[in-house]
C-alpha cells in the first residue's frame, strides 16, 4: 500500500506542540501502514535467557500478523524462526513454550523439522523433495541486557546500538542473572497502542492518575528521550519515609537492597522505552517489561512480566509482593485512562492534543512515528471514508 503523494507535506499552522492527529488511533489504513512500515521492521522483546536454559526449549509469539519461534541449539546459541509450514501455511508448533527432545512436527500433515528450523522429512516424500523444499525462514535475533529480541525485517541498528546510553546501567541490575516471577500476562485492550504508549511515556498525569503511586514518590520526575535513536528514559526518587496507600506504604518500609547499583538507583524506579513499543521498567528488587502491539485499529495486545535476582530473604520476598500490588492498581488506573482517551480520540470534537513541556517523552515518540509515516502529520486523514 503507498501513501497518497503528498503525505509527506506537513499542513499550513502545523504547531509544534500539538500532538499526533486523533484520525491516526482508528483508521484502518493508517493501521496497516503501521504493521508494514513499523513493526516489520522493528526489534521485538521475545523472552528472558532464563526461559531457554536448556538445548531445546522454545518460546512462541504471535505479533502484529507474524508468527515467530524462538529456541535454544545444541551449541548453546539462541534462533529464531518463522512458526509456518512451508507446506501448506500452518502453524508448526502450538505451544507458547516448551521443549523439543528431536523435532518440531508439523499437525496438519506431518512435516518435520529440526529443532533449528531446518527441513527433516516429509511423509511419502523422497530425498529429493526435501533436498528441494527449504526449511522454516531465519529472524534476526539478538541477546542484550539479558533478554532475548527478534526483529522480523533485518536492517538498521541493532538493539546494542540503540540503547548504548543505558548499557552500563542495564548491566548493573545483573537482568541475564534473574529469573521469572511467574507472573506473565497478556491481556487484549480495546484501545490503541498509541494511545498506550501515549500515557506511559509522561509522569505528568502521576498526581492525578496514581494517587497511591505519587504519594510514595518524590515530586520529581526526570525525562530524557531522543526520538533519533527512538528512546526514553524516565525517572523518579522513591521517598525516604513510608507514604502512600497500604501497599505504597509496605514497599517503602521494607526498603529493599539495591546495594548492587550504582549511585543512587537502589531507590529510584526508571522506565527504559525502546520504540516504538517495548518498556522495561527498572526497580530495585526486580525488573520488568511490557510490549503492547496493535491488534487493529483502537485495539491492542498488552503483554507483560517481571523477573528478578534469585534471593530467599523475607524482605525480598515481601517487596516484590507490595510492589507486584502496587503495579496492579497502577495499571488499572491506566487502563480506566487511556479507554476514556480511546472514546475521545473516536468521537469528532478532538482533532488533536497540545504537548505540554512535561511531556519530552510523548513529543519524541510522535517525531519517531512521524518520520516514519510522515502523513501523521495531518491533521484529517489523507483518503476518504470509504477508502478506510
């Protein structure tokens, strides 16, 4: 699909602190200009290392209309892989994780592949119809502060390059070393990605969004973002003394170590944005990710889980099960939020927003997505109604 020719003209008074147009969050093409020219080519957060410990275990991912494996070889190195029969299109292994002793099967005629993705056998087939076929094709994958991503389209920096500022930092918290919390979840939400990213890319709408969350928090929430590399990083210092909600107020009187990191991140939490979708926050005690992909327009897939260092103590224990409550109410308020955003967004009184300087993060996240598809810089969609 192409863009009509003059996409690219930024309208007469386009302001600079005005927001990404609202037609954008629901418009079925601008969708699927999206899938195309950003996610494809776009790094994805798969897995923790943790999660293939062993020769043979695998991950699976549906995202954005692709469908991916991701497996640990013989050899100790990690692949990646198209999770699509070169047969007849099916989906080769069903399960979102496990372990392959030998080979992957294909369920609807029994093809077979290595645990690799390589062609093995095809039932009545010769040698030769294998020699011919081709087995399941490669995704980029790489392994950066201890989590595992793919990209579906190779091309551009890697993740390495990308989030080189924070490599020092991101090895201080030991991610390659934790383990999972047992706590994934992915939920479907009938709103926007953008509209997502939107609301967790600013602390400006902590006071009034997350009273909990901001009485337990110092009053100062420090940003930097840079829409060239597609990043930002938020932060915020947690208070000395115990305040907030019940379990505010429980996380900040157990007072976690953090003796490991440097300067004074045993009591901050920070939030690491990589565009245009994936989010890993970074607390103390443990870390975290989110990833939220469209689903279509006004709807997303929010995906989510935590890990931490191996460590028995009470204390330990107690904190990630104070701050476990705490993100819980925080993304309820979030997601009450960004649905009465998404019904505004979808009705016609709201063209667009107006960026305040508090919010360095959602400007940078609009440039990025406007040099990408620089049609979101109009403020009516670029075809008609019925082209849509």
């Amino acid at each position: 699909m192409s863009e009509p020719k003059d996409a690219a003209k930024a309208p007469q008074g386009d302001a600079d602190n005005h927001t990404l147009p609202a037609w954008i969050y629901k418009d079925r093409r601008f969708h699927e200009l999206e899938r195309s020219r950003i996610f494809s080519a776009s790094w994805n957060l798969a897995c923790h290392v943790s999660q293939l410990a062993r020769p043979g275990d695998y991950v699976t991912l549906k995202l954005s209309g692709e469908r991916a494996a991701i497996t640990r070889l013989d050899d100790g190195s990690i692949k990646a892989f198209h999770n699509t029969c070169r047969h007849r299109a099916h989906q080769v292994i069903g399960a979102e994780r496990g372990h392959c002793e030998r080979v992957h099967v294909c369920p609807y005629h029994g093809w077979t592949y290595n645990k690799d993705g390589r062609l093995r056998g095809i039932p009545g087939g010769t040698e030769q119809d294998v020699a011919q076929a081709r087995g399941l094709p490669e995704i980029e994958t790489e392994v950066f502060a201890g989590f595992v991503w793919i990209r579906f389209e190779p091309g551009g920096p890697s993740v390495a390059q990308r989030l080189s500022r924070y490599a020092d930092l991101l090895a201080a918290y030991r991610i390659e070393d934790m383990q999972p919390n047992g706590d994934f979840a992915a939920e479907e939400h009938e709103i926007d990605w953008k509209n997502m990213m939107d609301n967790y890319l600013e602390g400006y709408h902590v006071a009034m969004g997350h009273p909990g969350l901001n009485r337990m928090v110092q009053g100062r929430y420090d940003v930097e973002a840079d829409p060239a590399a597609g990043t930002s990083f938020a932060t915020h210092l947690l208070k000395d003394q115990p305040a907030g909600g019940p379990d505010e107020f429980a996380y900040l009187s157990i007072k976690p170590s953090g003796g490991h990191l440097p300067g004074d991140h045993a009591r901050r939490w920070s939030y690491l944005t990589l565009f245009p979708n994936v989010n890993i926050g970074l607390q103390p005690e443990s870390v975290d990710f989110f990833s939220i992909y469209p689903l279509g327009p006004g709807r997303a897939l929010f995906r989510t889980e935590s890990f931490s260092l191996p460590d028995a103590r009470a204390e330990v224990q107690a904190a990630r099960i104070a701050a476990g409550r705490v993100w819980e109410q925080v993304q309820a308020e979030d997601n009450a939020l960004t649905e009465s955003v998404q019904r505004g967004l979808e009705g016609c009184s709201y063209r667009h927003g107006y960026l305040s300087a508090h919010e360095p993060g959602v400007r940078a996240f609009r440039d990025w997505i406007r040099e990408r598809l620089p049609m979101a810089r109009q403020e009516t969609r670029p075809w008609d109604e019925a082209g849509a």
